[in-house]
C-alpha cells in the first residue's frame, strides 16, 4: 500500500508554485548605487533586514587580518551620543536584533525589529555607520573576546583545517587570511585602524538590503531613504583578482584530539560562469544533500565512519572552491580521506545516474519555498542573491534554470569539477595509522579562515553549562539554507 | 478549570473508555494536560488540537505565508528512559528510525522526502524525541504516511545497527570529546542529579554506547513507539480539518498498545554544594560555570517559574545584564558572563551562570564577584528600567517565534510532551508581564548554593 503510494509521488513531476513572497519581491529605488529589495507580509508584525556592503575581510590591510570582522564586532558598541551601554540599552528596550558579521566578500548586518520599532532601528544603524564611537574601553573588551576565542580556536579541529585550507587554498590573495584574524594581527588593531576602515568601507555606494516583514512600501522607502542619505556614497576600493587556486596534496597539523577533521577542496565556478548551476547540482549529488548524497552513503551509511560528510560549491567575487570536510577517529581518518577521493573520482568518471539527477532537481526546486516561509528566511534569502549580483527577476527565473539542467550538463560539470589528483586536503588531528604522520610545515601564512564564518561578536566561550540541549538527530550535512 | 477545558476532557475519557484502555493503566503516558476533543477544537489565538481513536494527539498551527507545512511527530520518550546501563540509546534508537522499514528499506525514508523537496532531521532530548519534515503542502499526505509507516514497521538488522553505532560514537567524539566545555558540561550535570537519569548525558556515556545491539534496540522500540504515545504537530499552509481528514488516514489506522509506564525517578536531596576543578590541555581559556536545580515548569508554583526566567534574563541575558554589566564592563573581571534559565523539563530545572575571566584575573576573585552581585540581587528587588527591558526581551522572543513555523511547533510540541497545556504557552506572555520586582528577588533567594555544582574549568598540562 504504502510502497505504491510512494512510487506514485517519486514519479509525478513536482509542479512547483513559484513561492507566494517571491512572486512579488519590489525593487525600490534609492539612487546612491544602492540595490534594494523588498517583501511585503502582513502576517506577523515584525520587520527583517538583510544588509550588505562590499567591507568584509578580504579588505583588510597586510597585517591587519581581522579588521573588517573586529569593526562588524563593534558596530553595537556605541555611536553618536549613545555610549556602548546606552547603544545595547536602546536595542534592547526594544527586543530589537541587531547583529554585524564580516563575510569574505562582505560586511552583512541583520536586524529584527517589532514594526512598531523600525525607525529607531534604523536611526541606531545610521549612527553605528556614520559616527562609531570605537571607545578605549569597548575596544579592549572586544579585543579580549576576539583573542580569547582565537586562543580556544587553535585546539578545535574543524577551526584550524578550514584556517590551514584556505591558507594553503588562495595563496597570495587576501582570501587566505582569516576573517576573524590571528592574536598578533588582532592585537595590533588600534581604533584608527578602526576608524579608517569604517570611513572607506562603511558606505551606501554597493550597498545591498533586503527587506521582507509588516511595512508598506512608500513606508519602507521613506524610511531607508531616510537612513541612508547622510551615509556618504564614495567609491569603495576594488578587490584583487587571483592566480592559481588550490595546493595539491594532503597537508598535517598535528593536534591531540580523539577525532580528526578533514577539510579537503578544488577550484569552483564561478557564479556567471553558465555551469554555476549545473555545478550546484553535481555537488548536490556528490556532497551537498545530506543524507541523499554519495558521500553520505559511502562514508557514514555503509562504512559508519563519520556523524557528517559535505560538501559546497561556494563563489566569492573573485574565487571559487568546492570544499567539503569530514571528521572521524584517528585511526579511520586516511581511509575516510581515501573514500572521499574515491567516490569523487568514480564521480567524475561516470557522472549521475538520471534518477539521481532527477532527485537532485525535485529536491532543489521543491525545497526553494521554504526559504520564504519566514520574514527572516526571505530577508536572508533575498541577501544572499544580492551579494551573488543576482537581478530582482532571478528569484522567478532560478527553479526554471535547475529544471533546464540535463545530465550531459551535470557528467561535463563533474569532470571538470571533481580531479582528485588536484584535490587539496588539510587534516587537523594526529593520524594514528602506523604510518609516522608526516612532516608538513605549517603554512607560511598565519592560518585562516575556518569553514563557517563566525558570528559577528566573537562568543569567546558558549555558557558552558548551559542546559543540556536536544541532540539533534542523524542529518548533519548543510541542507542549503541559503539556496542558490 | 473552565467550561471549555471541561468539555474537552469528557470528550477524551469517552475515547479512552471505549478503545484506549492502554491510558488509563499508563499513569504517566496519560498525563495529557486537558485532553483535546475528537474534532478540531480551537485552544488558543491560532491553534486547533483534536484527539484520533487511538489516542495520539494532535495540534494544527495554520499559517499561510507560503505553501508549505512543518509535521513534527513528538514521543514521550527520552534519555530518561534509557534502560540502566545503555546510556545513549534513545538518542541511538531515534537515527535506527532513518533505517529502513519493510515497505520503505534502507535510506528511501530520507531519499523520498528529499526527492519530494522537503528537509527532514529529529532530535532527542532527556524527556522527548521528536521527528519532523518541512516540505511543500501537497506532500503532507506523503511524509504521513512515511511516519505512519515507520512507527509501527522499522526493521531493526545487525548490519545497520553496527555501522549506525559507529555513527553515533564518532557523533560522541565530535560534540563531546573534541570540546572541553561539553566535558565540562556532562561532568557538573552528572553531579547535579545525584541519582535522576538527567545526569545522564543524551547522547549516552561511550562505553555504554557500545554495549547497544539489535535486541536492545527492538525492546526499546516495542516499549515506546506506539500512537498512544505520540503528539502530531503540524504547522503552515493547512486547514484543521485537512490535517483532521490526512491524519485519520495515516496514524487513525494504527492501533494503540498498551504501554507500560514510564518510570518515575526520584530526585533525592542534596545536602551540600558539589565542587570541581577539571584541567584540561586542550581548554585554551577558563571558565567558571555554576549550575542549579530548580524547579521546572510542570514542577513550579504558579508564578515561579516565569520569575525564574526573568531573573535569568536580568543576571545574565545578553550585554545589558548585571553580571555582564559588573563583572565584564565595571569591574573588567571577565571578558563575557551570562546566566539562563531552563525549565522546560517533565522534572527538575537548571539556572545556569558562567564567566570567562580576563586575562590574569583568577577564578576565585571571579567567583568572588559573581557571589557579589548574586548577593546583592538577593538583597533588593531590580531596578524598574531593567526589569522591563528583561520582561520585554522575554515578551518579544513569541512575537518573534511566531515568525517560523519550526519555532511555533517546538514551541508547542515540547510544552505537550512535558507536561504542560497549550494554555500554558498561550499564556506565557501575560505570565511574565506580571512578574515583579519582588518575584524576582525571591528567585534569587531561593537559589541555594546546596543545590548547585560549581566547577573551574583550567587549561593545563594533563589531559
């Protein structure tokens, strides 16, 4: 009974309804070079913000790593004539959430308000750009808080491969720093150095906000043009471009923790590169889709080798890399390694089977609506395609170009994604094969930047004893929140 | 009790006297809160409960911004109903779930979800375990049926109980071992409940992690699983009456069993403060943390618990709380603090506190001054402007909840399986507006340190 019922649905195509919010997204126009989009829902009286700026932490200066993320840190420690306590104090009087974080790319500031709060939200986030206060005090607590958490960091497995990966990863290019920086980079920052990023990087000029939420629209441009027009609007500063990507090999950093972690990565595609999509595809089936991928299957199902596996097609602006990682015991971590590079070699040998494409897609279109089943989801959504450089018709367009992908599309991406000989692998852990563990130097660059991009006040310790919270169950792998 | 409140419960014991006679001998399993009625019944604002034949009950929470609904299908089954000696099994037995029945075999519970647009995961706590799906509207008869299925048809096989305990031991290893702040963690609460399964961690001790097989696992299964003991939760773009309609169809056609209580567990006193020190070479920063038991939700008198929660918020919810405001930005102590309230439990609560000293600063004068500021919570009632901006911080966190489906349905399911009515959640706003000055000072002075362990945390040499 159940098992007809279910072939029934695997088979019928998925006919999916362009989301409700996205079938109506609104471009407002505030001149100034700035993109702003907007959701309109009454169902809930809360308004979501979704802010973007070319300021992240590849603009930082030599030396300085770090920067872009310590003044995102910042931002909610005073401005104007409120000092950092009566800045937190006007947050939160207002239940509003007010939160900055540095990307590689860009500076990405979310805010949660009640409607009723909106204008003072955006009057505290116009004072936080224009008139940071970045005062002797907040500054040196900030900066304990950073190095505190860097120090925890330098134990934590999964912290110091993604650092040594995108290390050994981007070579010469200011992505090979961390964002969050390194203690002597961090304690080297001065509010000058501070001050002066803010002046060049906090403008309107590239600025990208997505708004979803109980507001009108003539409400909403009055208040965002309102917020933005004393910002000034001067050109930011171009980033470099990069040369070869990638360090072929399997890179050590020996650490004595039980479990291992493995971050392992190949050059991308960009995201106007016409195979971007076509290659989210292929690395949904590899590694990107959780349970239903061929790395889950082979490394944690058959093998029971790993709580998580996953991969991810990334583009920033100027690069592009499909990383994945993987943890595991000591003793299993080179076989794991060797699995991975196994399936992605069979991988990009025989390319998907049509039924795997087929479920790739239904999954990648039918799971799009979720992310505007909320003000938060949509605001989030719509930044991340802002950020891409995506236009305001690409949230209609995008289930159509996944629809549109054929296998021979997905078999010619995953050749050219997929070469295990150039795959680049950094393990943080002590192998306990027999084998001695090999003699790989640190990076010569301090390590860098860690897989997921860290909050934008560094917690430098989760309450510890917190209660104890649910465990989650066995799905481990990102199931795109952000969607393509 | 009010009149609607009443009906509904005639209502219910007319069912259980017909068919469930598994309620009545389950004392525990049947501690519904006011037991919902046949057809959909609305409980609150927004939300419609109705009971099925067999006894599982169910909560529909409409929300129509997008085309697509949360199921979340809530066990009363938890950590505390490990048997003695294998930790860690109900946690273990909730990924068996993703393993396979007779006529959806091996993965195809995940492949078929996946293939049909939707998300899935569970998670599992001391006192509930809870699977759920998001997916577009039209496949809420698909992930139903799938549930339906597994609930009564998992095959449980060695060759996927071994390699899924492998899973589960490199799961351990990653968030437990790999993290001194979760050793930590495990190690006060083992301490904090003497002999209640709380101190038990969810995920299980590794030894007895490895002691789980098969015929573990399927008497696990036979004991727990059963309609009798589950709450539907279904969230989004639905009516009452469609889920009504779908869940008769899918669950309406399993029969309850009778189930043998729960075990209670008794919680014997403690007569004095538990105190330790663990040294750690891979903690890199220390850390004192504090850790009480307190009165739950469904332990509370009227009243207490919310005043827990907002004391909670005032010591140590975010920057403009008073030990972040003392100890991080006054007396420059600590780098962070914080304190929190949980009570969300079927049985006792924790009010945690930790600081994280600055460089230099030991964790006795840290402690010291957190001793301070606690005194001095405990000697006058909160100054007005805080008390309201910890009440609203509280208040606004439902409006925002209502912004996710997930958040509304944990909201909800959770507060079912432990205990607590769906008035009680409706409620909770109004509950903490009236907290005052004085309530708070009373949760602080019920805090008593012979309740509590209180443990540094050091980097150090040995391991």
């Amino acid at each position: 009974m159940i098992h007809r019922a279910l072939a029934a649905c695997a088979f019928a195509l998925i006919v999916m309804s362009v989301p409700s919010q996205a079938a109506d997204i609104q471009n407002i126009d505030l001149g100034k070079n700035a993109t702003v989009w907007f959701a309109e829902d009454h169902t809930v009286p809360i308004i979501a913000f979704n802010i973007s700026m070319p300021a992240g932490s590849a603009y930082d200066p030599a030396g300085k790593s770090g920067l872009a993320s310590f003044a995102a840190s910042m931002m909610d420690e005073g401005a104007g004539d409120l000092s950092s306590k009566a800045f937190h104090e006007a947050i939160e009087n207002r239940a509003i959430g007010f939160s900055a974080r540095a990307e590689r790319d860009h500076l990405v500031i979310s805010i949660t308000t009640l409607k009723e709060n909106a204008p003072e939200a955006m009057r505290l986030l116009q004072m936080a750009l224009m008139k940071p206060r970045f005062e002797a005090d907040a500054l040196a607590r900030v900066k304990t808080q950073i190095i505190q958490s860097l120090q925890q960091d330098q134990v934590e497995p999964p912290r110091v491969a993604g650092r040594a990966f995108a290390s050994a990863f981007f070579g010469n290019h200011p992505y090979a720093q961390s964002s969050i920086g390194t203690i002597k980079s961090v304690s080297s920052i001065t509010a000058a150095d501070l001050r002066a990023f803010a002046r060049r990087h906090w403008v309107t000029n590239g600025i990208k906000v997505a708004v979803a939420g109980d507001i009108t629209k003539p409400e909403l441009t009055k208040l965002l043009a309102d917020t933005f027009r004393p910002v000034p609007n001067t050109a930011p500063p171009a980033l470099p471009n990069i040369g070869r990507l990638g360090k072929p090999g399997v890179h050590v950093m020996p650490l004595p923790v039980p479990q291992p972690t493995a971050v392992f990565g190949l050059p991308g595609i960009m995201r106007d590169d016409p195979d971007f999509i076509p290659g989210y595809v292929a690395n949904y089936i590899l590694g990107g889709g959780g349970f239903s991928s061929r790395l889950t299957n082979e490394v944690r199902v058959k093998r029971g080798l790993t709580y998580g596996v996953s991969t991810s097609l990334t583009a920033y602006s100027k690069a592009s890399v499909m990383m994945g990682s993987v943890a595991t015991r000591a003793n299993a971590i080179r076989q794991t390694v060797q699995v991975v590079r196994d399936t992605m070699s069979t991988f990009a040998k025989e390319g998907p089977t049509q039924q795997e494409l087929n479920d790739a897609k239904t999954y990648l279109t039918g799971s799009f609506p979720m992310a505007f089943a909320s003000n938060r989801g949509t605001a989030s959504q719509l930044g991340t395609f802002q950020r891409q450089n995506l236009d305001i018709g690409y949230v209609a367009r995008r289930n159509s170009l996944i629809q549109a992908v054929t296998i021979a599309d997905v078999q010619r991406v995953a050749k050219r994604l997929y070469d295990p000989a150039r795959l680049t692998v950094v393990i943080a852990g002590t192998p306990s094969d027999g084998r001695p563990a090999p003699q790989v130097p640190r990076p010569p660059v301090p390590p860098s930047e860690a897989p997921k991009p860290p909050a934008s006040v560094p917690a430098t310790a989760k309450p510890p004893a917190t209660p104890e919270k649910p465990v989650p169950g066995p799905v481990t792998a990102p199931q795109d929140t952000q969607k393509p | 009790m009010t009149g609607s409140r009443l009906a509904a419960f005639t209502a219910a014991c007319l069912i259980a006297a017909a068919s469930v006679t598994a309620l009545a001998q389950s004392g525990d399993r049947s501690k519904l809160s006011a037991p919902p009625p046949v057809n959909p019944r609305q409980t609150g604002n927004n939300t419609f409960q109705f009971a099925l034949q067999n006894g599982m009950q169910v909560l529909v929470i409409p929300d129509h911004r997008a085309p697509v609904v949360t199921q979340m299908l809530w066990f009363r089954v938890g950590a505390v109903d490990d048997p003695p000696g294998i930790s860690g099994i109900a946690h273990f037995f909730e990924h068996m779930m993703f393993r396979g029945t007779k006529s959806v075999p091996g993965d195809q519970f995940s492949q078929t979800v996946s293939k049909n647009g939707g998300e899935l995961n569970a998670f599992t706590s001391h006192d509930y375990t809870a699977y759920y799906e998001q997916i577009a509207k039209d496949r809420l008869p698909l992930v139903m049926r799938l549930e339906a299925d597994r609930l009564v048809n998992l095959i449980l096989t060695d060759a996927s109980v071994g390699p899924e305990r492998d899973v589960v031991l490199e799961e351990r290893r990653m968030r437990v071992e790999n993290d001194p702040q979760s050793l930590m963690s495990e190690q006060m609460r083992a301490a904090l409940h003497l002999t209640h399964p709380y101190g038990r961690p969810v995920i299980g001790w590794a030894e007895e992690i490895r002691r789980i097989d098969r015929v573990s696992a399927q008497r696990f299964y036979n004991r727990h699983y059963a309609p009798n003991n589950a709450i539907l939760v279904v969230a989004g773009d639905v009516t009452p009456d469609e889920v009504r309609k779908l869940a008769q169809d899918t669950y309406g056609k399993l029969p309850a069993r009778n189930l043998e209580p729960r075990s209670e567990s008794a919680e014997p006193p403690r007569m004095a403060e538990t105190r330790m020190t663990i040294t750690r070479r891979d903690a890199r920063v220390p850390i004192f943390s504090r850790l009480y038991r307190v009165p739950s939700y469904s332990q509370a008198r009227p009243g207490q618990a919310q005043a827990l929660e907002t004391y909670g918020q005032l010591l140590g919810g975010g920057q403009t709380s008073m030990l972040y405001r003392v100890l991080v930005e006054q007396k420059k102590l600590a780098s962070d603090a914080g304190a929190s309230y949980d009570g969300n439990n079927r049985d006792a609560g924790e009010f945690s506190i930790y600081a994280v000293p600055r460089p230099g600063v030991t964790l006795q004068a840290l402690e010291k001054a957190v001793d301070e500021v606690l005194l001095s919570t405990r000697n006058a009632p909160p100054q007005a402007a805080d008390l309201t901006r910890a009440k609203t911080g509280l208040i606004a966190s439902v409006t925002y909840r209502r912004d996710s489906q997930m958040s509304l349905a944990m909201a909800y399911g959770q507060a079912l399986t432990i205990g607590l009515t769906v008035d009680d959640v409706n409620e909770w706003p109004a509950r903490i507006r009236a907290v005052t000055a004085d309530n708070v000072r009373r949760a602080a002075q019920s805090l008593s340190r012979n309740q509590a362990v209180t443990c540094y945390l050091l980097p150090g040499g040995s391991k």
